[in-house]
C-alpha cells in the first residue's frame, strides 16, 4: 500500500483528501504545518507528497525546492496543489514539483496524478 503525506494548512481540505485517498486505497498522513515537513517525511517514509503553495506564511514551492534538493528525500514525488498559481509558473521552477494540480480539482484527475507518479 503506497503512502501519502498530504500537506495543507486548510484542515477541511486535509480531512477530504484524506477521505478520498484512504478510499481508493492509500495509507495517507497528514500534516498542517509546513515546518514540520521534514520530520514527518523522516518519520513516515511516503512515496509521495501532496502540497499546497500557500501554507500558512511558508511557500510550498521553497518546501519542494527543499525535498529536491535533499539526497535522502528527492526522490519522493511531489505534486503541488494551488488555487491562486499558474500551472506552467509552479513547473517552471527551480526543482519543480513532479506535477501540479489546481484547486478545486477534480477527483479523477486527482487519483490518475497519483497513480502516474507512483509508477513512475
């Protein structure tokens, strides 16, 4: 069973992405306080990150940069999650996200994301 850590500082969004990916059969963690990253990542080991780029005075696009940039983390995909950036701005940086996705966003594509970066 593949394990996500999804990253939001919106509890609610938390709470359904979680519902969703439990359903369709991840083991998914969350976290709503980007400066813990790193020791959450160190703790549960996921095979892919889920983040938003606004996080409550942190920017997602530094914590990513930050994941790539690691020995021990750059391999973990990450999908950045945003209802306020343009897709072609966020994976045009510096140690992109693997991919992006805007908010509101559709469940489907949401579980064909994953599911392309998890066999990838």
């Amino acid at each position: 069973m593949s394990r996500i850590l999804a990253v939001d500082d919106d509890q609610d969004i938390l709470e359904v992405l979680q519902l969703i990916l439990e359903d369709s059969g991840y083991q998914v963690e969350t976290l709503s306080d980007g400066h813990q990253l790193f020791d959450k990542i160190n703790k549960e080991h996921p095979d892919l990150i889920l983040m938003d780029i606004m996080l409550n005075g942190l920017d997602g696009r530094d914590l990513c940069k930050n994941v790539k940039l690691n020995n021990k983390t750059q391999s973990i995909p990450v999908i950045m999650i945003s209802a306020s950036h343009n897709v072609s701005d966020v994976l045009k940086q510096e140690c992109a996200p693997d991919d992006f996705l805007a908010k509101p966003f559709d469940i489907s594509m949401l579980l064909n994301k994953i599911q392309r970066q998890l066999a990838a």
